[in-house]
C-alpha cells in the first residue's frame, strides 16, 4: 500500500523535477558567487582601513618587535593609532 502511493507520487513529481533542480542548483550557484563578492568586497575594505594606521611612517616608531612605538606602546599598529595625537612624520634624510 505505502509503496503503491509513493509509485504514484514519484510518477506525478517527476514532470517537475528538473525545474525544481535547475532552479536549486542555480540558486546554489549564485549564493557561492554572492558569498565570494561578500568576501572579497569584506577584505578589501579591511585592508583600507588597516592602511590607514600611520605608524611606519611615525618618527618614534622603532620596528623592534618587543617596543614598537615608547610613546604608545599598548596602540601601536593596532586600529587604536589610526588617529594617533603624538604622530609625527619621519623626517627624510
């Protein structure tokens, strides 16, 4: 009986499969282009913002790994020094 009425129901869906997986595998598709956009537009405006931390380019900033800056050293190259009051610009020899 049970299998007589899913023979029946395969039989009636079938007409409707396809459109119904094409619809889905293209959804599919377009989420994973979407989602790859998402990430790729996320990282980029990471990265502006990271870049805009001007502690390189500061006259007390050391590259010492252990003392990277002595005026701030708890903010330095981090998002806290973007706006930094005590930066200044490394004077070019």
């Amino acid at each position: 009986m049970l299998f007589n009425f899913l023979a029946h129901l395969i039989i009636w869906f079938r007409p409707f499969l396809v459109p119904i997986c094409f619809v889905v595998a293209w959804s599919l598709v377009l989420m994973l282009v979407w989602r790859v956009f998402a990430a790729t537009r996320d990282a980029v405006n990471q990265a502006k913002h990271m870049h805009q931390i001007p502690c390189p380019d500061c006259q007390f900033f050391t590259g010492d790994y252990n003392l990277k800056c002595p005026v701030h050293p708890m903010s330095a190259l981090s998002e806290d020094a973007i706006d930094c009051p005590d930066y200044f610009e490394k004077p070019w020899n």
